[in-house]
C-alpha cells in the first residue's frame, strides 16, 4: 500500500515537473484507467461489455500495482490537506473532489519536542512529523513539553498563529 506521505510526495513532484503545462491544460477529471471502466457502460451487447470490463479492469490492476494510478479515500485526501497545511503550494484541486467548498483555517496537533534557539524561539516538532518555526519575538508564559496541545491557525496575510496549551499564540512558519 503506498504511503500518504509517498502519495504526497509524488503530487508534490509532478506539480513541480508539469508546473507550465499544468497551468496551460488542467488536469483530466478522471485518470484514462478509470474512464476506460466507465465507458464500458456504453456497449450494449452483453459478451462484449464484460469482455470490455474485464480488459479494463486488468488495466487497472496494473495501474494501480505499478504505481501509474492511485486512489485515495475521502480521508486520505483529508490527511493528505493536514499534512500540507502551513505549506506554501499551488492549489491541490485534485484533493477537494466531493468536499464542501469550506477550507481549512486551523489545525489541532500534538507537540512531539520543542526548543528554543539563542535568541529565544522556539522550535516545535508534532508528532507527524511537521516542524514548526516561531518568528516572532512573543514568548510564552509557559515552556512547552512533549504531549502538550497546539493549534496552529492561519492569520494575516498568509502567516500562522501557533498556541501551545491555549496560550496567546506566536507567529509561526512551518519548515518541512
């Protein structure tokens, strides 16, 4: 099973290669693998429409195992926009297929390990993973610890407030 990290990854990488072409045509709405499945439907004859699905679908196991094609649920896609938030990317329309319009304004995370550097910012590691950046010059009242309960927000003009354990939240970038 691939990875949501490696899904990611790899959405990531061809956004970057096709990022000219991408902006010229959009993407199809239906991988071709897929729609092959669907046009199926169309052929009347009984024979020939399961010998259509059954050539179809064989392309689509083969998609699938090489890695050509991959599918992902609603909440993959879902922890897929988790996993991106904070980060400074083109739209990943692919990902809001059948959501609601709404977007994502916070997220709540769980501290991993935080420090601070010489100058007194702090340095905050999730439990995903995610490595966030303080950029201001707030200090909070109490020093963050490993379990403690961060909700990152977005704010003004695409910075992000981070609060630890409901404290006034400092201004944070996220580096990975």
């Amino acid at each position: 099973m691939v990875s949501i990290r490696n899904t990611f990854a790899g959405a990531l990488l061809a956004l970057a290669a096709g990022g000219a072409a991408m902006a010229a045509k959009p993407p199809p709405t239906t991988a071709p693998a897929v729609q092959a499945v669907v046009d199926c439907r169309k052929i009347e004859d009984g024979a020939q429409r399961l010998a259509c699905y059954d050539a179809a679908t064989d392309a689509l196991t083969k998609a699938a195992t090489s890695g050509d094609l991959v599918t992902l649920d609603r909440q993959q896609r879902r922890t897929v926009r988790k996993q991106a938030f904070g980060f400074t990317l083109p739209a990943l329309a692919m990902f809001d297929v059948g959501e609601k319009s709404e977007t994502m304004d916070s997220i709540d995370e769980t501290l991993a390990s935080a420090r601070q550097d010489a100058q007194g910012k702090w340095t905050f590691v999730m439990q995903d993973g995610a490595i966030w950046r303080q950029i201001d010059d707030e200090f909070l009242s109490h020093d963050p610890h490993p379990g403690s309960a961060i909700v990152i927000s977005k704010a003004l003009m695409g910075s992000f407030m981070l609060s630890v354990d409901k404290q006034p939240g400092v201004r944070a970038h996220r580096d990975n």
